[in-house]
C-alpha cells in the first residue's frame, strides 16, 4: 500500500500564490508518473498537471503559464506551485502516483480564492 499526504491548501485571495505539496510513503517499487487534479462543486473531477518519470509535464489549458508541477524524487513528493490564483481555481486537489502501474490518490485539500 501506498499513502500520500498532501499539505498546503488554505484561502488565499485573487491574484495570490500557494505551493502543494504530496509526499508518497509505504510500499514503493517504482513511481512513474505523478499528478494533481481538482474538483469544484458541482462539478467533474479535472487534471490539473502531470509530470512523468522523466520530467515530463503536461497541463490543463486553464492553468497553463500558472502553475507549475515538479517532482523530487528522492523525497517522492510531488509539488504544485500555483500563482495568479483566480477565484475559479477554488476547488479541492487531489494527487495521484502511478506506481507500479497502480493509481493512488491523496485525500484532497481544500483551495480557496477569494475575488
């Protein structure tokens, strides 16, 4: 099994920045990919950023230029670093691993931007 917790959410007001942070801990072999999705109310679960083993990243159209995911993989934590917050980021983030070819997730945390 493999747990993931992550840190750093809070309110922060538009225009703002806040860094997440999810650190992978338990049984690991072998972390592949690693990634952030977020979910508003009322609405589906979206990716956010992915970042491959290699480096990697991928980001959805709307955070583009804004956030940036990194990885270290020593520690096997995964960061999300969000600037130029916009009152439509408020949502809850989740991070996923692939390890070994099987997707956890994180419990959330909660990200609020007040207008």
């Amino acid at each position: 099994q493999v747990q993931l917790v992550e840190s750093g959410g809070g309110l922060v007001q538009a225009g703002g920045s806040l860094r997440l942070s999810c650190a992978a801990s338990g049984s690991i072999f072998s972390i592949n990919a690693m990634g952030w999705y977020r979910q508003a109310p009322g609405k589906q679960r979206e990716l956010v950023a992915v970042i491959s083993s290699g480096g990697s990243t991928n980001y959805a159209d709307s955070v583009k230029g804004r956030f940036t995911i990194s990885r270290d993989n020593a520690k096997k934590t995964v960061y999300l670093q969000m600037s130029s917050l916009k009152p439509e980021d408020t949502a809850v983030y989740y991070c996923t691993v692939d390890e070994s070819g099987y997707n956890y997730w994180g419990q959330g945390t909660q990200v609020t931007v007040s207008s």
